[in-house]
C-alpha cells in the first residue's frame, strides 16, 4: 500500500491506496477499491470516499485513520 496525496486538499491529506481489512469501517455500504468506497443510494448521486486517511506528514501507520469525501475533494 503506497501514501497518495488527496487532490484538492492543498498537500494536507493522504490516503491509503490498498487498505487491508480492519483499516477503515468495512460494514458501510458500497464497496472499496484502491481505497476508495463507492456507494450509490437509490436515486441519489454516487458518493465517493477516502476510506483510509491521515494529515500528511503525520507518520500514523496504526491509525485511527479518518475518512474524507472524495466528491467534495474533486470539487476543490
């Protein structure tokens, strides 16, 4: 798993690209890849999120880690 930066987010945030099991809340719905969750409510628009963040510079490689909306990101 490599650290990517979150664009849009100024450098402040990275997230995990290839989180394992138990790094982010697996009981949300949608599915994840590449560490993101993708998730479509009926006749809603997809929301797209970050499952496994941390600030940049910060080294937590134990977590907790946060989660961040990728959909406000990409509109930055």
């Amino acid at each position: 798993m490599a650290w990517v930066t979150v664009p849009g987010s100024s450098g402040l945030w990275e997230y995990g690209n290839d989180p394992s099991a138990g790094d982010y809340y697996e009981d949300a719905n949608g599915t994840v890849a590449n560490g993101i969750r993708t998730f479509t409510p009926t006749g809603g628009n997809t929301q797209y999120t970050y499952v496994k963040c941390r600030k940049v510079g910060d080294g937590n490689n134990t977590g907790p880690w946060s989660e961040l909306s990728k959909n406000y990101y990409d509109a930055q």
